[in-house]
C-alpha cells in the first residue's frame, strides 16, 4: 500500500497545479451575482468529469490484471500514457501560459457555468491524464476493495482541489481569501509548467520503460 501512495500522491499533487481552473474560481468567487452557486456549477462540472476519467483509468487498470494477456495490455497501457506524458512533457516547454480575459455577466448562469467546468476540465489534459493514471494505479494494484475505493475518493479530492481550496478559504476569510489565493495563484502560474513538465518526464520515463520490459 506505501507504494501505491508513492506512485499515486505525486499524481495526484500534480492535477492540482490548474492556475486556469484556480484564477477562475477566483473570479467567480470576487463576483458580486451569486458567487456561490456559480463556484457551485463549475464544482459539479469538473467533479464529474473527474469522476469519469477517475472509473475509465481504474476500470481500464483492473481490467489488465482479470485479463487472459494481462502482463502484455498493462505493458500497452503504460506504453501508451508513457508517449503521451512525454509529448505533454514537451508541450509544456515549448508552450507559454495564456493569459485567459474573464468578464463579469448579468444574472447566475448556473447551467453555463456547469458545462465550463466540463470544458475546461476536458480540455485540462496535464490534469486529465495525471488522474487517468492515478486510477489506472489504483485499479491494477493488490489491495482490497474498499482500500481500492478510499484512494479513488482522494484521487478526485485532489482533481477538484483548485475550486474546494478556494471556496473553503472564502467561507472560513472572506476578506483575506482573495489577496492570499491570487498570489497563490501567481505563484502557481509562473512555475507549475515547468514542475508538470519534470513530473511528466520522470512518470513517462517510469512507464515506457515498465511497459517496454514485456517486448524486450
């Protein structure tokens, strides 16, 4: 179990560095129509997208141990999430960070503010296949199911993290929240794309050369 934490938390810490996903619940939180309930729907958004993408790594992880061949479909799968880690890897150092211009609305947009948190999250592929591969550890390992099903739990903890951290700030200080969260929020944009890259190279690394031991 220590060495699931060891392969799991580092993926898990790393979904987490969303300055996009972060500035935006800020902003949401700082408006003055229903800041709340517009967190809310972007909440409910990501959490079931994460929840998804969470049960297709675990399925797909537990399905390469029950499988016939399983030692050769868990080698594809590492192969595979090895060369996409390594192109994110790569994009991330050859891409600079966008600057995202966020404008204040009328009225709650409950049901627009829902289908951003998708978007936004289906499109957050460092943070997609950081908790793909997070699921896919948990479904493939040995412990028992309902070990099995605490880390999933933390897994998505983790994958939402950019809009409960600051929601939790903004109900405990309100008043310090927003100055303390953007400078997080700096701090977390200048440097998160250079962590994810190391993190992608070091986890594409382990899993090309996991996955490669069944060929060789």
């Amino acid at each position: 179990m220590i060495g699931l934490l060891l392969k799991i938390i580092p993926l898990d810490l790393a979904s987490t560095l969303s300055p996009g996903i972060l500035a935006l619940v800020i902003f949401l939180l700082g408006s003055k129509r229903n800041p709340k309930a517009k967190t809310f729907a972007l909440f409910l958004g990501i959490f079931i997208i994460g929840i998804i993408i969470t049960i297709v790594g675990f399925t797909l992880g537990k399905a390469a141990t029950i499988h016939p061949h399983a030692t050769e479909l868990t080698s594809i799968i590492d192969l595979v999430l090895g060369i996409i880690f390594m192109i994110l890897a790569l994009n991330l150092i050859i891409t600079k960070d966008k600057k995202r211009d966020i404008k204040e609305e009328k009225g709650p947009h409950l049901a627009k503010w829902f289908f951003v948190g998708v978007i936004i999250t289906i499109t957050n592929l460092d943070a997609l296949f950081l908790n793909f591969a997070a699921g896919k550890e948990v479904g493939q390992s040995n412990i028992n199911d309902l070990i099995k099903i605490i880390f999933l739990i933390i897994n998505l903890l983790f994958f939402t993290l950019p809009v409960t951290l600051p929601g939790f700030f903004y109900l405990i200080v309100p008043n310090a929240a927003s100055k303390i969260l953007t400078n997080l929020n700096g701090l977390i944009l200048k440097y998160s794309r250079f962590i994810l890259a190391v993190l992608f190279i070091i986890f594409g690394i382990y899993l090309i050369i996991n996955g490669a031991k069944f060929f060789i």
